[in-house]
C-alpha cells in the first residue's frame, strides 16, 4: 500500500478545539485536537454524521502552530429576562392596557427555550429564572498546518474534497469559518512531520511547536509524548478513546523552492 500525506492550512478569526463534552464551561485546547480534524475532512467527504470514520481516524495527525494565537473567552446569557413592547402590542391586551393606565410597566418576560413548554390549556409557558449561562474559550488569530498520513488514495480524495468540500467547514465550532481555503497540497512522505517540514509556515518566525501522533510500537518515543483523549470512534455519541502525541520545537523550515507560487488570496488581482 502507497502512503502519502496531505497538509492543508487553517486560519480563521476564531478557533475552538476540545475534546470534551460541551457543559457551561467550553473549553478550547491550544492546537487543532484530532477528533475536530476528523470532523472537519468527514464533512468535506460529505461523510453523515451516523456513518464509519474509521479509515478517518486511522490517518496519522501532524499539527504545527504557524502563529498559535491567544486564548479569550465570552460569557454568554441567554433566555429569562425582559423585553418591552409596542404600543399596538400593549392595546392588544386589555390587562396591559389597564397597567399602562396606570403608569404600571408594560413588559413581558421570557424564558431560555430549553425550558419554555405548553400547558394544559396549550400556552407556552416557561421557568423565567431558569437562564442558560455559558463560558467559551476560543483561540483569536490563530494558523495552524495541518497533515495527514494514510494510504494514497483516501489521501487524495481528502485533498480533492478540502478543495471542492460537499459541506462549508469550520473550526470546531460551526460559528467559527475559515478565513482562507486550506489549499491541500498532497506529499509523498509517510510521516506527517517530515510532510510539515516540506510547508512553509504562514508566520516568520525562527522556530515552530509542532505535536505529531506516535504509534505505541515506536522504539524511541519523544521525551515529551503524552496520551491525549481525543480519538473519535463516531460522532453521533461524541466517543473518545486515547491516542499517543509528541510535542516539539522545530526550526524555522526553508522557503518554497524555486518556482513555487504562493497566493494571497486577499491579493489585489493581478492584470497583464
């Protein structure tokens, strides 16, 4: 079996990766996790979300943190609260209209939709104190090249569909696009790391972190390989089984070779 591998980039305003369940707290890890790189390619395969990744989660991941960005969070409210109404809407209701008579508020409260149901009488009704309160952590600016190693052909056609995606794609969280296309480019070097060392990075800099998946048969693992939580099995139960990575520090890798062309995409076109 011919193996290849393909890197591709990721840069977006905003990235979130975790591979845990998504409580009040939503963290985000400081690199791409596998199991949002997974998701990511199954959705370019236009793979259903009840379907086998299995080819998927065999590839070999490489990641390096081209510019790593920072960490912010958002405090976010939703549902229970007030809102005021209109005129027309305060005439509308006789109870109302005596309040606003009155001088009384003429408010109405709501509730988060999670906890709005209907009564007896078939009124949607709602606990009011019962608001949804979340904290997202989230990396700003942030570009990461990936690469993936596997057999040759389902290489390809991860290339071919991060090109032509059947689905948009996202960084790990729907609300977070990509701000350029990820422009795979396939290798054929069967080891992600020596893949990446082929990338120029987006950001000068004179060295790089990269984490690359180990396979448990390695003789000499890294000093610094640890077991990570983040190996999908699928996607409909959200299941994570663990798998061996290794953090390094590389060097800054050489310019493209002569007679490559890089294309900014924000770029004023060009015209002969």
């Amino acid at each position: 079996m011919t193996t290849a591998t393909v890197t591709f980039r990721l840069a977006g305003p905003q990235q979130a990766w975790s591979a845990r369940e998504r409580r009040a707290h939503r963290p985000t890890q400081d690199h791409p996790t596998k199991s949002g790189i997974v998701g990511l390619v199954a959705n370019a395969l236009g793979r259903d979300r009840t379907g086998d990744i299995s080819d998927l989660t065999a590839l070999r991941l490489g990641v390096r943190a081209d510019r790593p960005g920072n960490i912010e969070s958002d405090y976010h409210t939703s549902g229970s609260g007030r809102f005021p109404l209109l005129p027309a809407e305060v005439l509308a209701d006789p109870a109302l209209a005596r309040a606003a008579a009155k001088g009384l508020p003429t408010e109405r409260t709501y509730a988060a939709p999670k906890n709005i149901r209907r009564d007896s009488k078939d009124i949607l009704v709602g606990k009011r104190e019962a608001a949804i309160l979340t904290t997202d952590e989230y990396l700003v600016d942030a570009v990461f090249t990936i690469a993936l190693t596997g057999a040759r052909g389902l290489v390809d056609a991860i290339a071919a569909a991060l090109t032509a995606p059947a689905r948009s794609l996202h960084l790990g969280r729907k609300a977070y696009p990509l701000s350029a296309p990820p422009a795979p480019v396939v290798h054929p070097v069967a080891d992600p790391a020596d893949a990446l060392a082929l990338v120029p990075p987006a950001e000068v800099a004179s060295r790089y972190t990269t984490w690359i998946e180990e396979t448990p048969v390695r003789s000499h693992p890294a000093a610094d390989t640890q077991i990570t939580v983040d190996q999908p099995t699928r996607f409909d139960q959200r299941r994570n089984t663990p798998r061996l990575e290794s953090r390094r520090t590389t060097a800054a890798v050489p310019h493209p070779p002569t007679g490559t062309r890089t294309v900014d995409f924000f770029a004023p076109e060009e015209h002969p």
